[in-house]
C-alpha cells in the first residue's frame, strides 16, 4: 500500500482529492477520481480554447462583413453529434428518395417516348 500511496496521494491531491477522502478510498477509486478529474480538465481547456475562437471571431466581425459566427454544431460537434447524424441521416434520405423519384420520372419519360415513336412509325 505504501508503494501505491507514493505514486498516487501527490497527483491525486493536485487533481483535488483531499488526504483524508484519498486514505478512505481503494486504488480503483482513486484511479476512476483523477481520469475523472483530467476529463474534466480537458474539457474545460477544450472550452476555454473554443470561447477564445469565439472571442477572435467576434472581433474579426467587427472588421470585416466578411465573417460570419460559426454555428453551435461546428463550434462544440460533440455536444451535438446525435442532431447532426440524424440531420444527416435526413438529408441521406431525402437525397435517395429524390434519386428514386428521378430515375422513376426517367424510366417512364422513356416509356412515352417509345410509345410517341412508335405511332409514328
């Protein structure tokens, strides 16, 4: 236990486990507590850097017409994976079912045409 408690109680309390919690809890916690506590770190370093973006992105509207504000969805895609695969999965459908139409409009334009053709054969 001791070994443990060398590699794990400093970078534990670094990560905001207190000493008494850290002496109350199995090597498995303590390992679930600090991947929870760097998930939770780079999410926030991902948000800060993404609000940073926003930031420049607002100002760079204020100089230009040119530039717009990007969508929720680019801006945090995986907050928003779910909408945009079944946003997709809508336009994939609507685009095979406009397919489907076509080639049913070209196969019977087809048809008529053959049967023009033949009256005046």
């Amino acid at each position: 236990m001791a070994e443990i408690a060398e590699k794990l109680l400093q970078p534990a309390i670094n990560l905001g486990l207190s000493e008494f919690d850290f002496w109350t809890m199995t090597k498995a916690e303590i390992e679930r507590y600090m991947e929870g506590a760097i998930w939770r770190m780079k999410s926030k370093a991902q948000f800060d850097y993404c609000l940073a973006d926003l930031i420049g992105i607002s100002v760079a509207r204020v100089m230009s017409n040119e530039v717009s504000y990007p969508p929720i969805e680019k801006v945090y895609p995986t907050l928003f994976e779910e909408e945009i695969r079944l946003a997709r999965e809508e336009e994939l459908r609507i685009e095979d079912s406009t397919n489907r139409f076509l080639e049913f409009a070209m196969k019977h334009n087809a048809k008529i045409r053959e049967g023009v053709e033949n009256k005046n054969v």
